[in-house]
C-alpha cells in the first residue's frame, strides 16, 4: 500500500480498521511493528500489521451422580471423542476444570460433535 505524497517531517500514525466479524471467532488485538514515525526525504518505511483471528472453543459440562440417591460420584474417568482426538478426563485431576466432587467441566475443545465414554 502506498500513501499520498506527505510533507517533510510530517508525523504519520495508522490504525487499524476494526475488521468484519466472523461468526465463531475473535480477533486478537492488532499490532503494528512501528507507528508514529517521520517522513523523511526519499526514504520508505515498512510496517507490519499483524491481528490474528481465532477460533473460538467449547466447553463440555456433565455430573456422574449414583442412579438411586442422586449422589455424586467421585473418581471416574472419561474419554471424549471428538474431530480434533481424544481427550481424557478424570474428576478432580486431569482435564477436569471443575472442583466439584462428580461434576466434570472440559475446557478448550474444538469445533465439532463430542462423543463421551466412560473407562
């Protein structure tokens, strides 16, 4: 891209435009590699914009609670299947983001249907 002819010692600050949204994705805050710079007599600048656009990501929540009394049950371990793999969850350990005795909470998985399976 290239600017308009600007006078000597003239100032120049760039912004960037806020981008069209994307359903399903966030755009990360735009950098640039300079700004706030001179123009100079036959000189070039070079700048790099850089704004990252990601994916946003699921979350899976579920209980194990006994059939009779409605309890939650402590310990059990899954495997959730899904397009990105297999992740394994345990409660209260690995993969498990909730606290919760029996409550299980996956965090960061990609897009696509999950399959759970309990091990």
């Amino acid at each position: 891209m290239q600017s308009p002819v600007l006078p000597l010692g003239a100032t120049v600050h760039l912004e960037e435009v806020t981008p069209t949204p994307i359903p399903g994705t966030n755009w990360a805050t735009p950098t640039l590699s300079r700004n706030d710079f001179q123009v100079t007599a036959g000189g070039t600048i070079n700048v790099i914009l850089t704004n990252t656009l990601a994916r946003e990501t699921g979350v899976v929540t579920w209980e194990k609670t006994d059939a009779v009394g409605g309890a939650a049950l402590a310990g059990s371990v899954w495997e959730l299947v899904g397009p990105a793999g297999t992740v394994s969850v345990t409660d209260n350990a690995a993969g498990d983001a909730d606290p919760a005795v029996g409550a299980f909470q996956v965090v960061g998985l990609g897009w696509g249907g999950i399959t759970p399976s309990r091990r």
